[in-house]
C-alpha cells in the first residue's frame, strides 16, 4: 500500500505544474494590458507636462506683466461669464426638469427631447446667427422700425448684443441641456413617496419641489452645471464674436497674433487651475451628500394633471429656451443658406471642407472609441490601484479646454519635428519640414487628447451593465483576456460603442479652438470656414456650413432623447 500510495501522492504535486504555464500567461497578458492602459495615459498627460514645462520656461518680467495688463481683464470677464452663464443654466436646466416630471399637461412628451435640442447648436453658432438676427439692418430690427414707423437704425435700434449680457444668454441658452439632462434623471429615479410623504404633511407642491426634490437633487444640478461651465471655458468663436475676452481668447491672442508660446502657456496654466477649481467646487459642494432608495420600493413620481389654460402656459414657456436656443437660429441659418444656394449655388471649397471634416472626425473617432474600449475593459478586468489611478489620469482630458489641449500638445510635437527634420537632413539630405504639424497628426492628437473621455466614459456604461459572472463563465471556458472581450464584451456592448462613436464625431466636428490653432496651412474645416467667415462679417457665406454642423449635431440630442424615453 505504501509502494501504490506513492506514485498518488508525486502526481498531485503535479497538477499545479501543468497549470503553471497557463498563469503565466494570463500575467504576462494581464501587463500587456496594463501597459496599454500606461501608454493611453501618458499620451493624455503629455500635454500638461509640457505645458507646465513652457510655462516655467517664461521669464519672470514676462509674468509680471501677464499679471499686470493681462490676467487681471480676462480673469474677471471670465468669471463674470461663468457665473452669469451658471445661474442662467441653472434655472432653465432645473426648472424645465421639474416642470416635465411632475406635471402632466398637453406636449409634455414632445417637451421631453425638445429641449434637449440646443445641444446640437455650438456655442459659436448660435453667436454667429443671433449676430445676423440682431444686426441693425436684420429682421428682428427691421420689422420692429417698420412696425413703429422708423426709417433708419439711427431713429431706433436696440442694445447691441456684442456684450457681456449677449454673450450669458446666449451661453446660457445652448449649455442648459447639461443641467436638464442630469437632473431630470434624478428627478425621475427619486423615490415617489418622498413626496408623497411630504404632501401629507401639508407641503405645497412649490415646497415639495424648494424643501424635497431640490436638495436631493443638488449633487445632479452640480455635475450639469459643471459641464456646461467647462463648455463655456472651452469656448472661443462666441466670444470672440460678442467682444468678450476671456481667457480662451487670451491664449489665442497671445500665441497666434504676439507669437508669445512662453506667454500663451502661462495663461493655459492660469485656465488649467480655474478648470480644476471647477471641478474641485463641484465635488466640495456634494462633498457630505449621500443618497440612497430602496429599489424594491421606488417608483416613478406621479405627474400633477395641469388644467387647459395652465397647461398651455407651461408648454409655453417650456419652449421658450427651444425656441430661442434652437428654432429660431436653425431657421434663421436655413433661409440664409437657401438664399445663398438660389443666388450662387454651393461653393466648391465647401465641399472639400466637409470631406476635410468627415475624414479628420471619423479617423479620430475610430482611434478614440478603440482607445476608449482599452480604458474601460483594463480597469473592468484587472482591478487594482494602478488601473484605477492611469483610469482617472485617461480621462482628465475633456475637463482641458481645448486650447489649454493645443498649447500641450503643439510643444512636444514641435520638438519631434524639428528632431525629424534634422535627423532627415544628416541621414538622406533633405528636410521634411513641419511632417507631423503640416500632415495633421498634432490636431488629431489634440481630438484624441480631448475626446477620449466621452468614448471610454461611453464603453464603460456599457460594459457596466454586463454582469461579472459573464466574465467568470468565458474564463472558465478557457477563454483569456482578448478572447473574453472579443466574444463576451464586444457583441453585447455594440449599441454602447454605436453611441460613444457618434457622440465622439459629432464632438469632433463642432470642435473649434484646438482645429484653429493647430490645423495645417490650407486646411480648413467646416467649424474653422464659419470662423472665417463670421470674422470677416459675411454670415450668408458661412450659413451652409453652419446648418450642416447643425444638422449633424441633432443626432445625439435625438440619441438622447430615445435613450432617455426608454428610462422613463
């Protein structure tokens, strides 16, 4: 019996052996995996260690006189705008969320995606139609002297809209849909008999909605407010055009018109931190504030039937900020631009700008949505601190306006330029010049940098509703990493990667601070070509590409919209 047990007893030891292999391949695979996720998070702090780098760099005069002549201007017009814009936001975001959640009257569903619609607007195309709607000798002022039987704009005009008011509302009017979008979803997921509850008390639906679902909703009305003000941040084109000089416009002036890089990057620096300062404000203010609801228990709010003449009332001033914020400029841009067809047809440069457009967008969309799946998978699958924190690293890039991006980015690609270029010259004679600037490769960089987020956040939600145990069955299938994505992950989030790749493109192509600053010579797109145009004061000839952009841009509002009629 000893003899027999013996060969029993050496085989056991032997199982591990064989399995030793296989473990050494899942941790060999588990830091290639890691190191892409590295990799992914080294190209996004690229930026803004190269821009803390120039800004060091700057001499100490050139500081003082940044903080003498100006930061000071734009530092205080910035806050003026961000503060304006954040209360503007609120109140429109929060009251048209209530509104459609806790009352019931005629067009409440059609309210639902309606008001999502100013999404598809950028910033600075609703600038650039308003300027033209408002214009002395536009529509709006003309009927109006017609009307009071004025000749001229000298007899009546109204208060130029280039100014610091102009340039809130019509921020406001556009960057609402943040604050609609997240807060709504709170409003409807919160438990109905909160209220309920509140309502026995002898709570008046005004004190239900100041006293209960406000403050439960304030984490939700911070996260939108942030957004929107980091949108507003990132803007350049809108105010530019209203006169109003913010740190955006800045760095722009300072690099391109001074070609001040040290100065340009100094001035990033100062944005990066009001960036952070956001984004620390927002976690301050919902820093204690914990919330949950019984998922067994919770059910939807009941809607407050509204009378005929109260119900007309709130679906008219529902549409007030669809109106303003999105029919009116679509409108406006369509006659333009139809006008302008019947006048002289489509011009032939458009054409190769929307090709310019589409191609740029699409490629960079196609590297995001793949780097975006890498991000979200790694720290799916290998769970750890160090996932975590290259996780967190990967996705600073959408809080970075996107000139603070193209300053980042232009230093270090530079420097690998001019070291190809010399290289070309000592090895083969001859010089390839700005290859990596001229071919386009820093701006789709810049989009890659700025983008990413939307793309992993996208992956994410996605592969978020997958349960564990659908990774637990592949392994125990035998399948690895790359065999668990591509068979388990990949065909059941294809919806999730549908949506994050839309929402990149459509981003892409509204893109406009980081394509002016970085874009290669003669190469123009259809966000820059409305630029142009607007800055030379011929809006007819930009309203083409201003309504294509529109009308791209309705396609993730109506994503939305579907997205949120399946929740309700």
């Amino acid at each position: 019996m000893v003899i027999s047990a013996a060969p029993d007893a050496l085989a056991r030891p032997a199982a591990p052996a064989r399995a030793a292999p296989a473990a050494v391949t899942r941790s060999r695979s588990g830091r290639l995996w890691v190191a892409g996720l590295a990799l992914v998070a080294a190209l996004v702090a690229v930026p803004v260690l190269a821009l803390l780098w120039q800004a060091a760099r700057g001499s100490q005069g050139l500081w003082s006189h940044m903080l003498a002549h100006v930061l000071p201007q734009a530092v205080s017009q910035t806050a003026i705008l961000l503060a304006g814009v954040g209360v503007l936001v609120t109140v429109i975001g929060t009251s048209a969320a209530w509104l459609v959640t806790a009352y019931e009257f005629p067009g409440r569903r059609w309210l639902e995606w309606l008001l999502l619609l100013p999404l598809a607007v950028p910033t600075y195309i609703i600038a650039y139609a308003y300027l033209d709607i408002l214009h002395p000798l536009g529509p709006v002022q003309t009927a109006i002297r017609a009307l009071l039987g004025f000749d001229s704009p000298r007899d009546f005009r109204l208060p130029d809209i280039r100014s610091m008011t102009g340039g809130i509302l019509l921020l406001g009017l556009v960057l609402y849909p943040y604050v609609y979008l997240t807060t709504r979803a709170m409003f409807v997921t919160q438990a109905a008999n909160l209220v309920e509850v509140s309502r026995s008390f002898g709570v008046t639906r005004r004190g239900v909605f100041l006293r209960v679902a406000l403050p439960l909703a304030r984490p939700a009305i911070a996260v939108g407010v942030s957004l929107a003000l980091m949108e507003a941040l990132n803007d350049i084109g809108a105010t530019e055009f209203l006169g109003i000089r913010t740190l955006t416009n800045s760095i722009y002036t300072t690099w391109v018109t001074r070609s001040d890089l040290p100065g340009a990057a100094q001035i990033a620096l100062v944005m990066l931190a009001v960036v952070v300062a956001l984004v620390v404000l927002e976690r301050w203010a919902r820093r204690s504030q914990r919330y949950w609801t019984n998922a067994q228990r919770a059910r939807p709010l009941a809607r407050h039937r509204l009378g005929p003449v109260a119900g007309l009332v709130a679906l008219g001033l529902a549409l007030v900020p669809v109106m303003l914020g999105f029919v009116f400029p679509a409108l406006h841009l369509s006659i333009v631009a139809f006008r302008r067809v019947q006048a002289s047809g489509v011009s032939p440069r458009l054409a190769g700008e929307a090709l310019n457009t589409v191609v740029l967008a699409g490629s960079v969309t196609a590297l995001v949505v793949a780097a975006g799946l890498l991000v979200a998978f790694v720290t799916r699958a290998f769970q750890s601190r160090t996932t975590a924190a290259l996780g967190r690293i990967a996705a600073i890039g959408y809080a970075m306006p996107g000139t603070v991006v193209a300053i980042g980015i232009l230093i270090p690609i530079a420097a690998l330029d001019r070291s190809i270029d010399a290289a070309a010259r000592e090895w083969f004679g001859v010089s390839t010049g700005l290859l990596l600037i001229g071919s386009g490769a820093a701006l789709s960089y810049a989009y890659f940098v700025r983008f990413l987020t939307i793309g992993s956040g996208g992956v994410e939600s996605g592969l978020a509703r997958l349960p564990r145990s659908y990774d637990h069955a592949a392994r125990c299938l035998g399948r690895g990493s790359c065999g668990t994505l591509c068979h388990v992950h990949l065909p059941l989030c294809r919806a999730a990667l549908a949506s994050a790749a839309l929402l990149v493109f459509v981003d892409c192509m509204k893109e406009l601070p980081a394509t002016l600053l970085l874009r290669p010579l003669n190469f123009e797109t259809l966000a820059t070509h409305l630029y142009g145009e607007a800055a030379r004061g011929t809006y007819e000839e930009g309203a083409i590409a201003a309504l294509l952009i529109v009308a791209v841009g309705t396609l993730p509002a109506m994503l939305l919209a579907r997205i949120g009629g399946k929740a309700n």
